[in-house]
C-alpha cells in the first residue's frame, strides 16, 4: 500500500504542528482525518484550532471531522472514536500525537505539571489506543502511532527532568507492549521521533535555548509517518523508528528540503545519541 486514500485516521493534538503537518499529508491522498484537540477557539499565544486545520485538510483533499477531545477524559475520548467511525465508517489509524512537555529538574516541577505530562503522555495515549483497538481491530491495515522516543535508559536523558522523561517513555512503553498484545489482530503499534529538534510552538518550552533555524521543519515527520503507516501492519510492528532513518530507507535522498535553514547545522533531539 503507497496511499492513505480512504482510511480514516484519527490524530490527537492535530490543531497545529506535527498532528497537523500529519493530517494534511493523509489528506493529499485522500483521507479521512479526525482532528482531535483542545483547541477549538485561536490561542492568543498558540496558532491553529481543530476548525482551521480542519479547513486545511479539506482544501488539501481530504474529508475532515474536528473535534475538541481532552484525551484525558475516557468517556469524552470514546464519544470521539464513535462520532468518527459512525461518519467515515471505521477508524483504521490512531496518531498518538499529543503530548505536554516541562523540562526541568526535580525540584522545579510543579505537581500540577507532573499530573499534566502524565495525564496527557501517559493516560492519553493509553486511553486513546484502548478506545480505538475495537475498531482498528476491523481495518485491514489498522495502525498505531505514538510519538515518542526510543527507550534509552541512560541516566544522561533522565537526571535533567526526570518527570517529561517518564512521561515520554510512558508513551513509548505502550509501544513495546501493545505491539506484541495486538500482533495477533494485525494492529501494527510504532514508534516515531526525530533526529533533530522541530521547529514548532513546543521550542519555546526550551527557553530560547534552540533557534528555528537549527531544526527541520513538521513535514520530515509527517512524510516518514505516511511511510510507515502506508506499510503492511502485520510486517512493521513494535519500531522505535527515526524520522530521516525512515526516509532514507524510503528513497529519499534530499533531506535538506526538511531544514528550516539548509546553511546552518542542526540541533539534535532528546533521547538520541
């Protein structure tokens, strides 16, 4: 399969950055695309809304459903997946794209923003996958996708906040289990994380500390997500894949097209080595 036309993906935090660079790539072929996200009036320090992106698929070519989903609330998150299969008529993809991020050491996390990261990485991505395992359990090539990183234990990733941390590899956890509890429905669970830093509102989490121009742009991770979700799902299970890795073992030669700034070096992401 080399096209997403006609599946229905259902795309957590999609109302701006990566979710929503993801969207609009399923789009381009054809897909159906739940918007799932908080977000459903403009942010005043935040751009796009469940409703902007939802425009943007459609003018893309896609079919759109926008709805606000805080995914931490189970019975709000299974109205979703049902509101989206009864209109597309099954769901075959969820993207675990959601996620809160505090970088800071121990004694500087709030507990609220302890809860948030856990709430959201952790809870979110584990009752989202749970919601919709009935209906990839139908599809013919049913996919999930978290992004989230590889699971190196080393404690260099962990001493610097230990919280965010936990929180991501919580998301990557669920990987290494669900892919083996669901290979025997066919379910393929992934994982997908860039090399570099992506230039999206999340940098200014980081404190200014990383430029624009020292990332690569949303779209390298959209387009090594429609790789690996164009794949058969009982042959590409249980990865922790790199965006440029995909790529590359895709054809893709040109990665600079991906790079906010082609001329300068580029900053490399958490959890890689």
């Amino acid at each position: 399969m080399t096209s997403l036309a006609g599946k229905t993906l259902f795309i957590t935090g999609a109302s701006r950055g990566i979710g929503e660079a993801i969207a609009l790539r399923a789009a381009a072929d054809g897909a159906n695309v739940i918007i799932a996200a908080k977000t459903d009036r403009p942010h005043p320090k935040l751009p796009g809304t469940i409703h902007s992106v939802s425009e943007a698929v459609e003018n893309a070519g896609g079919k759109a459903l926008p709805l606000q989903v805080d995914i931490r609330d189970e019975q709000a998150v299974a109205e979703a997946m049902q509101k989206g299969a009864d209109r597309f008529g099954g769901i075959d993809i969820l993207v675990n794209n959601a996620s809160a991020i505090y970088l800071a050491p121990t004694p500087e996390v709030p507990i609220k923003r302890f809860d948030l990261m856990f709430g959201v990485n952790v809870r979110g991505t584990f009752v989202c996958s749970q919601a919709a395992y009935p209906y990839l359990k139908q599809s013919d090539n049913g996919h999930i996708l978290n992004l989230s990183p590889p699971l190196n234990m080393k404690s260099e990733w962990f001493a610097p906040h230990v919280a965010y941390t936990m929180a991501k590899y919580g998301m990557s956890m669920c990987v290494l289990g669900m892919a083996e509890e669901f290979r025997s429905d066919r379910i393929a669970v992934n994982a997908l994380w860039p090399r570099t830093v992506i230039a999206t509102a999340a940098l200014a989490m980081l404190g200014g500390k990383i430029k624009p121009e020292n990332c690569r742009k949303p779209e390298i991770l959209s387009d090594a997500a429609h790789a690996i979700l164009t794949r058969a799902a009982d042959q590409a299970t249980g990865n922790f894949y790199i965006d440029d890795e995909v790529l590359t073992e895709a054809g893709v030669t040109d990665l600079d097209q991906y790079a906010v700034d082609p001329d300068q070096e580029l900053a490399v992401d958490l959890f890689i080595d």
